[in-house]
C-alpha cells in the first residue's frame, strides 16, 4: 500500500518600501493603489493571482502609517509608506513567484502564452516595481530576489485547511453536485431515486477519480447496530473523460 506523501504548506509575507516622499513625485502609490483595484474588478478566471495554481490566499495593502498607543508622545511614523503582501500557498516560494510573474503555461498556444507572460509581467511592474529596491532588469530571478529581501519570518502562520489547493477545488465540486443532485430529485420516489443516484455515481467526477465508492450504514444485529462498510460498488468511467480522471490517490481497489 503506498502513502501518499504531505504536501508542504508555506506561508509567505513580505513588507516592500513605496515612498519615503511625502508629495509622491513619481506616483508610485497611486499607480500601486490602481493597480490592486482594477484587478479586484476583474472576473475571478482573468484575476493574476487566480491563475497560480498553488495559491490558497493572498492579501496586499499599503501601510501609509501606524497608530499610536493610546497617550504616546510624541506617536511614531514611518520614514516610508510600505507594501505588505501575504500570501499562503502549497509548496515552494521560488515556484510561486515564479508562477506569479510568468503566468500559466501554454504548450500549444504560443500566442496566449505570451500574452499571459506579459499580463503577468505587468502587473508584477505595477505593483513591486513601484517599491524601493526593486530591480530595474526584468525577470522572475530577479523578482524572486527582491521578494526574498523583503521577506518577513512567519511565527504564527494562517492555515485554514489541511488540504491542497487541488483537494479543496475537488472537494467544493463535490459539494456542489451533491447539492445539485438533492435539489433536483428531492420528490422522486426510492426506485426512481436510486435510479438517479445510480446514474450521478456513474458520470460524476469524483466517483471516477477515485475508482471506487464506499456506502457507509448501519444494520441493525442481534439488538445493537453495526457499521457495515461496503467497498464493492465501481462506478463507470464518466463520458468524455479527460486526463485528470487517471489521477488517483494510489490505490485501486
């Protein structure tokens, strides 16, 4: 039997510097502040930071100044206006950024491969380049460089799921055809109703993902309740299938 192996977890925060000029000569805030709010409007496919398949979170805000304790004087400032970025993904930072300042890869679209390296590039220009320190060649080896300058030691990481970014996808699908399979056959009748459950067993994703499906239930024996587990039920291959079904989690039943 073999064991899958854990997936490593990282937590990623950085603090860049913007703007020490109070006037912003250069509009370097204006143009990071821009830039952040016209990707929040975008759909979610055509949003950079969506298209980095390890991504679980991220969050970046400018921190123009803190706030006092109550009663300091005189309170402190910043000699800077900063750029913290947060982000928390599933493997390396290197393949991160790396996937952050490409873009998604297109073996047999050259053009839109382009097109997306470029979309990528700039807005990594819009935002980090903006910030003091920040190379003036272009490149992901040199962005990762930066990044890793400003970087900041996680103590108390943020981690909402112990799942892959991929594990959490499968799993909201589930969920969603599920929902979908109730709301749709909620009046049939138990032939007709096993009928269907029959049918979204054999043509739904997960089922053909994982090659087998286990029904979990209680039958009642000699005055008290067993569990019985049964594994023998294998669903069909779903039509149209593509290359992701083959991916399953080691065993086959």
């Amino acid at each position: 039997m073999s064991r899958k192996k854990k997936n490593k977890h990282t937590s990623l925060v950085t603090l860049s510097p913007i703007e020490y000029r109070s006037d912003d000569p250069e509009n370097r805030i204006a143009t990071v502040s821009r830039t952040l709010e016209t990707e929040a409007r975008k759909t979610h496919s055509d949003q950079v930071l969506r298209q980095c398949p390890m991504l679980h979170m991220a969050r970046a805000q400018i921190i123009d100044n803190v706030i006092p304790s109550m009663g300091q004087q005189p309170p402190d400032s910043l000699k800077s206006k900063y750029l913290l970025f947060v982000a928390e993904i599933d493997g390396e930072v290197d393949d991160f950024l790396d996937a952050l300042y490409n873009g998604p890869q297109y073996p047999f679209d050259w053009d839109k491969e382009a097109d997306a390296r470029s979309k990528h590039a700039n807005f990594v220009k819009n935002i980090w380049g903006q910030c003091i320190g920040y190379p003036d060649d272009a490149g992901s080896v040199f962005f990762r460089q930066y990044m890793t300058r400003c970087r900041i030691k996680v103590t108390l990481p943020f981690k909402a799921y112990n799942f892959t970014v991929d594990e959490i996808d499968r799993a909201t699908r589930i969920q969603a055809q599920f929902a979908s399979f109730a709301e749709a056959n909620q009046s049939l009748g138990p032939d007709d109703l096993h009928k269907a459950w029959q049918d979204f067993v054999e043509h739904y994703e997960f089922f053909a993902a994982t090659g087998r499906l286990t029904i979990n239930r209680h039958k009642k024996h000699h005055g008290r309740h067993e569990h019985i587990r049964e594994s023998s039920f294998k669903p069909l291959r779903p039509p149209n299938s593509t290359a992701e079904s083959s991916h399953t989690d080691g065993d086959q039943p």
